[in-house]
C-alpha cells in the first residue's frame, strides 16, 4: 500500500485549502451525521465539506490533498476511495493526481448525485499512467456555490511492484574465466580467486566480492 487514509484520527498529514466560508471546509464527522435533513453515515468517521452550512450566497473551492508518495518500481497503481456526492446545482467534485510537474484531472462528478447518505459509492481509478513517479498525489477539489455536500472515506493507494532483477558478472585471477551465470562451474588449474559483480537491474545498484 502506497497510501491509506480513513479519517479515525486525524487529517493530517493530509492538507486543506479553503476558498469558501469556514463553515464548508473539509472537517472530520462521526457516522450519522445530520446534514442537510439526511444522517450521512459511511460506518465510520469520514470526511465531509458540507456546502449548504455556507448559506446563501457562498462559493468557492475546498480541497483535500494526500502527502507526497512514490510509484518508482511499481508497474501498476490504483486509487480507491467511498463517498456520497449530493448534487446540487453547478457543484463539481473532482478527483485529481499530480503528476510530478502539474495535476491533472482523474474524474469529475457534476450533474447527479453519486452513492447515498447511507451507502457510500465505492469508486476504483486506475494510476498506471503515474507510475515512475517519486512525487505523486492526490487531491478531492470541491467547487460550489451554496450546494449540498461532498462526503470522502477509506482512501487507499494501491500497486504491483516490478520483479527484483539482477545480473551477474564473474572473473577469475589469474584471468580466464567468465560467466553470467548466478551458480557457474569452475575446474581450475591452479590456486584461482573468483571475483563476482551483482547487479540489481531495476535501480543499477552493484555489489562485489571475492
């Protein structure tokens, strides 16, 4: 696992920006929690920017962002995350990955609701374009003007590490003998010291002996 958060303790060290009034900002809330005339409630403490606790008139934009994690030597990542997305005019909840020079745009929920107060939808993105990466994250941007709410749980960052490889370089002193082999066969002559380089060929480590 890359990345885990599912909201128990704290949010930290994940980190929020607010654009909106105080009232809609990510804020942590035990299961049920009465917003709107409905008691959201995802099993657990979950995160919740609550936009129509801003009343009439307020807008803005409200973000969750992860830490920093790496994808290096990973062949395959993926994001998994639950939340309930109350619809509610032009409000937009956007899921997005910065990509080491820029973020980018995973997945955009605008136009209807996603999952229920009391069953949180359960949404799997694929992150294999953004693996390499020694710098990746992932925020949840929330851009409202006096809507309903954004409910997040139980995010996870998931993948498949690629097969540790390695190489092997043999040499003899006195000179003669070579071999790639990890377990060669030698019959020498005369007194012969064998000297053998190891390579990982996933980061180009090497170590040698003798």
């Amino acid at each position: 696992t890359l990345l885990t958060q599912n909201f128990q303790s704290a949010i930290a060290p994940w980190t929020l920006a607010n654009t909106n009034v105080a009232a809609v900002a990510w804020t942590l809330r035990a299961s049920p929690y009465s917003a709107s005339s409905e008691n959201i409630n995802s099993g657990s403490q979950f995160v919740l920017s609550h936009s129509d606790a801003g009343g009439s008139g307020s807008s803005g934009t409200t973000t969750i962002t992860s830490p920093a994690f790496s994808t290096v030597g990973y062949t395959t990542a993926n994001l998994n995350f639950r939340h309930y997305f109350r619809y509610y005019g032009s409000d937009a909840a956007n899921v997005e990955v910065y990509n080491g020079a820029g973020w980018v745009t995973l997945s955009t929920y605008s136009g209807s609701s996603q999952g229920a107060y009391n069953s949180f939808a359960n949404v799997n993105i694929s992150l294999n374009a953004y693996v390499g990466i020694a710098n990746v994250q992932v925020r949840f941007r929330y851009v409202s003007s006096w809507g309903y709410s954004w409910s997040i749980d139980d995010i996870s960052v998931t993948g498949t590490t690629a097969p540790v490889a390695f190489s092997w370089a043999w040499t003899s002193t006195p000179g003669g003998f070579t071999s790639a082999l990890q377990n060669p066969t030698a019959n020498p002559a005369v007194a012969t010291t064998y000297n053998l380089t190891v390579t990982q060929t996933t980061s180009g480590c090497t170590g040698s002996n003798s």
